[in-house]
C-alpha cells in the first residue's frame, strides 16, 4: 500500500484536533491502531517552508513498532506516509510504547 501513498508536506494544524485519537498503522501481517499522545511545535531553527513539530505516539504494552515509515490514516486524515522512532516514554504517562515522527 506505500508504494501508492506519495509523500507530502504536512503541517501541526492538521493534527492538533486528532490529538488523543486512535490512527491506524498498516503493518504486517495486521493492521495496529496507535494513538497521537501529543503534537507540538518545535523551536524554529531557521528558514523553512513550514514551522517544524514533533508529534508523539503511544500503543499499548502489548504491540511494539519497529522504527520506521508506516501509512497512517485516521478518519478522513490520510492515508499518509509518517516515519516514526522510538521514544523514552514522557514523566508520568501510562505504560506501553512511545514514538516521536519529526518534521522539520
């Protein structure tokens, strides 16, 4: 399904109302759902066509995902390419795993 999924630009406002919402990760063999923990801005590092973000994802203990690009769908958002990386889980946050997607 990725090959037919182009990469595009993307920006923090379209995900600050999906925040807490649960998104679909087309995995293999099954698709997994993840939940967006956070979306933020992050510190403007100089000129670029859009101010960079970092969004933060979280499943359950029970599923882990490798680091890597996943398509990503989430209601009417998506499908849509989002490389992902694990994260140390943020202070206080219920259990499972963390993953950062950065755009900058």
């Amino acid at each position: 399904m990725s090959e037919d999924i182009a990469p595009r630009p993307m920006v923090l406002e379209e995900f600050l109302p999906l925040v807490g919402k649960r998104f679909v990760a087309n995995c293999d063999p099954a698709e997994v759902e993840i939940t967006l923990f956070d979306a933020s801005p992050m510190k403007d590092h100089g000129i670029a066509a859009r101010p960079p973000f970092l969004l933060i994802f979280h499943t359950p203990p029970e599923i882990r995902l490798l680091d890597g690009t996943y398509v990503l769908k989430c209601g009417k958002w998506g499908p849509d390419m989002v490389s992902m990386s694990s994260l140390i889980p943020p202070a206080n946050s219920p259990p499972g795993f963390y993953y950062q997607a950065v755009f900058n």
